[in-house]
C-alpha cells in the first residue's frame, strides 16, 4: 500500500512540474504579433515621398476616374469627399451623399477640405498640379497624385493597395488584369496579323453635328491598347500631345475605324437605356460628304464610345470592344459585354446596366 502511495505521490508531482514547466515556457516564450504600422511612406507618381496614416481611413477623390480605382479596391465607404460629376455617373452608391470638395481639374474647395481633414487627397497627375498640391499642404492635407496612364496601372493599383490596406484585393486584381490582357495578346500574336487597323478616335465634348477632330497623337492613352491589338492611331504622326485634325488630313490617312469618344456623357453611360442620340451621331459621321471615300465609312464601321474605356484602368474593356469591331471572325466567341459586366459586378461591385458603346454590331458564335 505504502508502495502505491509513493508511486501516486511520485506521478502527480511530476505532473505537476511538467505543468509548471509548460506555463512558463508558454508565458516566457508567447509570440506576440506584429502590431500593423500606424504610418507608411510610399512613393506616388511625381516621385514624392509621402507619409501618411496607415490604413487611410478617410480620402477625397478630386476626379471620377480616381473614385472609379479607389472602388475596384472595395473602399469606396472611405471616401469623404468627392468631384461633382460622381453623382451623376449613376455608378457609385456609396459616394453620392458625400460631399462635393470640388475637382482638381475645376478647382477644389480647400476651405471644406481643411474642415474634413481627410487621411489623403487622391489626385491624377494630368494637367497642372504644382499649385493644388501646394494649397492642400498649407491646409495641412496630404495629397498622393496617382496616374490613371494604361501603362503605369500596374503600379497605380499596387500603391492604392498599399495606402489603404489593401494589398490582397490589389493583387487579385491585378491578376485579373494581366489575365484578360493575355488573352488578346495570344489569340493577336497567333494570328499573325499581316496589315495593321488604322484607327482614329474624335473626342466629343458635346453634342454636335459633325465629327469631332479634337485627338491625341503619340502621347495618347488609348495608343497602348491599340499596340496590343496591333491597331495605329492615324493622329501619331501628326501629333505629339493633342490637337486639331483636319478633316483632309483624316480622309488622307484613311482610318479603317472611326471612334466617336464621349466625354461628354451626352450619348453613352450607365443612365442610358437610349440609343437615339448615338445613332444620331453615327449617321453624322456616315454621311458627310467628304469622308465618303474613307475606309470607315464605306464599311460600316464608325463607333461611338465611352470615354472611360479609353483612359485609365477600364482602357482593357475598351480593347475588348476593339477586338471584336476590328477582328470579327478571329473573336467571333468573344462578347465584349460579357467581359464588362464582370467588370461591373465583381470589381466595383454595382448592378451592370447603360450604354457603354455603339453601334453592336455582332452577335456570338461558339
């Protein structure tokens, strides 16, 4: 019996130790985890160095374009101030009671501003912005001036991703990107193309009776997706930055495609459920005797197009609609909208609707 007792006695102290032991190496020897940093400095598309708050909580977005990004990251519930035309677009339900700070390009409401005292200011480095930048810091307003160029989106959506915290959604994004972009590269290079689509794109402002010749040439934004789908821009060799074409000049380089761009949202957009006013414009173009001889013209294939599918990060759905109008038969299992409603519906998170390009002119083969 005594035996028995001593083994017991023996076991629960050392029980006892080896519970001990496990107390004080979990104590001693616990990973504490890595607080997230209060602050990040990151680099935007001027070159500067900025510090900001991090995550960004709160952002004001001097341009629709702009808001357009910072909802692909699905942080649209931060922005606290935003560029009068959002409330139009009809695309952004958690920005349209915000209000409106003013536009970079129009002027911003600084004192409104300074009163919100928002995280960040989301600027585009297009135009002048020396001066807006100077005004915000004397507010005492951070300011990130991001660039919305087709090419430099890659890095544009990494440093949003990183100023809001953001990173894995950035990523698979961006996946997203390069994949949809991958695919017209391959099918384009595995056909072996043997003449070049010329193109030219008119900028409509407004309505108006005739084709709008106001164009970008070399430094266009829209020239990267037309490299990808092995496209010229007829203004190139005529233009560095933007300007006037005439229309002698037009009918000479003959332009296999006509692209009426709206700016204007006077034809085109997410509110429109009305084709007349494109239609309108389309016959227009078709019609004016002196484009008769054009290539365009003669086959049909004058288009108008939303602005938004030109610039920026929605320039890959525009080269979607490219692809079909100018390749018919090489994307004839291909529908453009398809591809835009998932841009709509999976990214920016908003019901897919409107008229985004004009005329449809294909139907989808298998």
């Amino acid at each position: 019996m005594r035996k028995v007792f001593v083994i017991t006695t023996t076991a629960i102290i050392l029980l006892l130790i080896v519970i001990s032991l496990g107390l004080f190496y979990s104590s001693s020897f616990q990973v504490t985890p890595t607080p997230m940093p209060k602050e990040i400095t990151v680099t935007d598309a001027l070159g500067r160095n900025v510090t900001l708050s991090y995550p960004a909580k709160t952002v004001v977005v001097g341009d629709d374009l702009v808001a357009e990004l910072v909802q692909l990251l699905g942080v649209a519930d931060r922005v606290v101030g935003i560029e009068p035309s959002i409330r139009e677009r009809g695309y952004f339900p958690k920005m349209v009671d915000k209000p409106i700070t003013g536009s970079q390009f129009r002027g911003l409401n600084y004192e409104l501003i300074a009163e919100i005292q928002p995280d960040v200011v989301l600027l585009m480095d297009v135009g002048p912005i020396a001066k807006v930048i100077d005004k915000l810091d004397n507010i005492g307003v951070k300011s990130i001036v991001i660039s919305i160029r087709p090419k430099r989106i890659p890095y544009t959506i990494e440093l949003l991703g990183r100023i809001f915290g953001e990173e894995k959604r950035a990523q698979k994004l961006l996946d997203w990107w390069y994949s949809k972009w991958d695919f017209l590269k391959t099918r384009i290079s595995e056909a072996k193309l043997e003449t070049k689509a010329k193109v030219f794109i008119g900028m409509g402002f407004s309505p108006t009776d005739k084709l709008p010749t106001h164009t970008w040439g070399k430094l266009a934004n829209w020239n990267y997706m037309l490299d990808i789908l092995e496209m010229e821009n007829i203004a190139s060799a005529k233009l560095e930055t933007h300007g006037e074409l005439d229309l002698e000049y037009i009918v000479k380089a003959n332009p296999d495609i006509i692209i009426v761009g709206d700016w204007s949202d006077v034809w085109l957009g997410y509110t429109k459920n009305n084709s007349d006013l494109a239609e309108k414009m389309v016959s227009i173009v078709m019609e004016d005797p002196v484009l008769q001889s054009v290539n365009a013209v003669k086959n049909g294939k004058v288009f108008v197009m939303h602005y938004a599918m030109l610039l920026n990060f929605r320039s890959l759905i525009g080269a979607y609609y490219l692809a079909k109008i100018a390749y018919p038969e090489l994307f004839k299992d291909m529908d453009p909208e398809e591809i835009h409603r998932e841009y709509f519906e999976k990214w920016l998170e908003v019901p897919y609707k409107g008229i985004w390009f004009y005329p449809k002119t294909w139907s989808i083969k298998g």
